[in-house]
C-alpha cells in the first residue's frame, strides 16, 4: 500500500505539468510564444497563434484562425469558421482540418497526414502533403513545385436534411496544379469542377473531369 501511495505521489506533479502545459481561452486569442513547448492550444471565439519555433500537441479553434509559426511543429491544426496558416518550414505530424475556412501553406511547410477543409480556398506555395487533400466547394491551388501524396478528393455536398454542406451558387470549384508540381494518387471529383494542370506538372489517374493543360506560371 506503501509503494502504491508513493508511486501516486510521484505521478501527480507530472500530472500537474501536463495540465499546465495546455492553454486553453473562451472569447479571447491564444498565444503559443516562440519557442515554447505546450500540449493542447485551444480558444472559442478567438484565433490561436503558435509562434516559431514552438512546439504544440493540437492547436483549434471555433470562431477563429490558426497559424503555425516558421518551422514550428503541431500535432494536428484544426479549426470551425477560421482560417489556418502553415508559415515556411513548419511541419504538422497529423490533420489539418477547417470548416468555413482558407488553408494555407507557406513555403517548406510540411503535412503528414490529411488536409481538408469544406468551404475555403487551399492553397500549397512549394509545400508538402503526405496524407491527400479534400474538399467539397473549395478551390485548390497546387503551387508550383507542391507536392501531394494520396490524391485529391472534391466531394459532392450534403444536401439533406436540415443542415448542409458546400456552396448552393452553382459554382465551380477550381483546381489548379501548377508548374513541377506531383500529385501522386487519384485526383477523384464527385461534383462538377474546373480542373487546370501546367503542362510541366505529373498527376495521377483523373476520375470525374477532364483536365485542361496550360503552360508558364499559372493558368
């Protein structure tokens, strides 16, 4: 009983630690400063901002962007009505995932896993996803010299019941795959799309749209 009492004692300050390490606001902004190490970085009604060179288990939102500093690492960026922001170098071990919102990765940024978003523009500026894109009315632009693995996913939007998903307008959502760029993996779309690919990029199968081939910087 000894033993177990000590060992309890031991595991509470780690405990302790944990707890301190997570930051978590309701109406106001969460601020990860350069540097520093933080398990859960989380606000409602407010953005979330890791600084460079920190280091952060999740950081999420509802109501407010996320952005990941230069050469700062998350374990997973989420967000519900905000845009996320990757900057040069940073890395996401996991999901990047928004809801009404812009996806943006810089220069050297990195994914591991799936980027997705439902509506909002994704952009990629000579970036790196492992995990595949998807989206349902969002536009897509893989800068030049991007590069994605496990293909491309434009799903059809969810119109029943009483809520739902996408945009009602009729618009096309726009894919564009830019100069040098790979996308390795099937490029699947569910829903009517305007697919545009430099003549210098390498894609996997298409399913659902016919790509239209342009050549210099963009289309």
């Amino acid at each position: 009983m000894r033993r177990i009492l000590l060992s309890l004692a031991l595991l509470l300050p780690l405990a302790a630690v944990a707890s301190d390490n997570d930051l978590h606001k309701v109406n106001g902004d969460v601020r990860v400063e350069a540097g520093q190490h933080a398990g859960t970085a989380k606000s409602v009604n407010g953005d979330v901002d890791v600084g460079d060179h920190a280091v952060v288990e999740l950081a999420s939102s509802v109501n407010g962007s996320v952005s990941l500093g230069t050469q700062a690492e998350a374990g997973e960026l989420h967000t519900v009505n905000g845009s996320i922001t990757v900057a040069a170098g940073g890395k996401v071990g996991g999901l990047v995932k928004a809801v009404n919102g812009d996806i943006t990765l810089a220069q050297g940024a990195q994914v591991d896993g799936h980027l997705s978003n439902v509506n909002g523009a994704i952009r990629l500026d000579d970036a790196h996803v492992a995990g595949g894109i998807g989206t349902v009315a969002g536009n897509i632009t893989v800068g030049a010299n991007s590069r994605v693995e496990g293909g491309i996913l434009v799903d059809k939007p969810n119109n029943g019941g009483w809520f739902h998903w996408g945009n009602g307008d009729g618009r096309k959502p726009v894919i564009v795959i830019g100069p040098h760029a790979v996308v390795q993996g099937t490029l699947e779309f569910r829903r009517p799309v305007v697919l545009k690919v430099s003549d210098s990029a390498q894609i996997g199968p298409v399913q659902g749209a016919t790509a239209e081939k342009f050549s210099g910087a963009t289309p």
